[in-house]
C-alpha cells in the first residue's frame, strides 16, 4: 500500500470514534435545548440523562476508549460552576470525579486543557496527545473532541479518551503495509505510532531543519496529524 491508501485508512480510524463523540455531543445538545423550551435552566441531573449513551460508547469502542463524556462550559449549569459528566470503561464502568472547587489543591481546571481550549477556540474538531494521563489512568492517551454549541452559546465538548497502545497497535497494522520506515506524529511532532525501533511513541520528532532527518512528509486529511516516510 502507499502512504495516501495509509492515510485514508488512519483519517477512517479516527473518523469512526469521532462519529460516536459527535452523537454525544448532539446527545447534550437536544437535553439543553429541551430545557430551554421548557424555560427553566440546564442541572447536572439533565446531563446525567447522556449516560445510556456514554456507556453504549464504551461499549461500541471496547478495548480503545478508556473513557467518553461531556464537559460543560463554566457557568451553564443552574447548579454547579463546572461539571464534566465523563464515564470510565472497565468492568463496570464508573464516573470520573474530580474537585470543581478553585479553592481546593486538587482542582480540576480543564479549560485549560487542549482538548477543551481549542474547539472553543476554533469551533472545530480536536485531536490532542498523546500524554500521560495523570488524572486517572496515568497510561498515555490521546483524547478526541468536538465542540457542543447551541447558538452562539458555546456549551461545552463532548470527547472520548483513546488509550494510546491500542491505538498504536491499530496504526501500525496499517503503517507495516509501507515499504519504507514511517512514523505518525502529531501537529507539534510527537510519535503516535513508528515502524521504527528508534522512535518510540510520544517522542519528539523535528521535521525540517538542516540536522533533521530528510523524511518525507504526508499529511493526514482532516486531522492535525502527518505521516513521515523515509
């Protein structure tokens, strides 16, 4: 296979989580909406009603996604400043629970996060990582995202958490059909996923530049993503 088959089978792999975080996210859409009909603000119970779905995602996706969810922008909910209604997988998949309380030393601040500040930014899609998830699973991660807007109100995002290895040992199935070496790096040059011993994943690759090595560069449709042949 050459490097354009490869990359349409990587943006494929990719597209078909984002299609379930999109339905996520068209998920909180309806349960704002229909609050708003109703004239009466949006609460953390009428999140929890994304939970039938979040569960059938972690389902749909077993063995990749490590956890799916929405977080809510600060202040849309009648009842909390923050909240993210994020589920788990395992064998009983359990919510996440982190300290929404600024004033506490554990304090979750995930607008500050990439995979949050960039769609809000951008009103587009995210693919961030891969990093060390020290949150809740400490494996690395590369977390998928889209914006959630009603509007011009900006919502939140809905997202999934895709456990790096799996990912890897898909990708790679998919790089091994090259002839050459290859490496699939993301947007500031970190390996996702090489076919070379020498780079190992979440590694920092510098593409261009008089001591580079001379890879050739392909880039992923739709994603911030490039393949490095060569």
């Amino acid at each position: 296979m050459r490097a354009p088959g490869v990359l349409d089978e990587v943006a494929a792999l990719l597209d078909e989580v984002f299609r379930s975080v999109q339905v996520v996210g068209r998920r909180l859409l309806e349960v704002s909406d229909a609050t708003a009909r109703k004239d009466r603000p949006l609460r953390r119970a009428d999140v929890a009603g994304t939970r039938e779905l979040l569960l059938d995602v972690l389902d749909r996706h077993r063995g990749l996604v490590a956890g799916t969810g929405v977080i809510l922008a600060p202040g849309l909910l009648a009842d909390a400043p923050r909240w993210l209604e994020w589920w788990l997988a395992g064998v009983r998949p359990e919510a996440l629970r982190v300290s929404h309380d600024p004033d506490s030393p554990d304090f979750y601040d995930y607008t500050a996060a990439e995979w949050y500040r960039e769609p809000e930014r951008t009103g587009e899609r995210w693919v961030a990582g891969p990093y060390v998830d020290y949150l809740s699973t400490n494996e690395y991660m590369v977390t998928l995202t889209v914006p959630v807007r009603s509007g011009s109100t900006f919502l939140g995002v809905a997202g999934a958490d895709l456990l790096a290895g799996r990912l890897e040992d898909r990708l790679l199935a998919l790089l091994d059909e090259l002839a050459e070496p290859a490496l699939l790096v993301n947007a500031e040059g970190r390996v996702v996923a090489s076919t070379t011993s020498s780079w190992l994943t979440g590694s920092l690759v510098a593409v261009g530049g008089p001591a580079a090595h001379r890879w050739s560069v392909h880039h992923v449709d739709g994603f911030p993503w490039r393949l490095l042949t060569g």
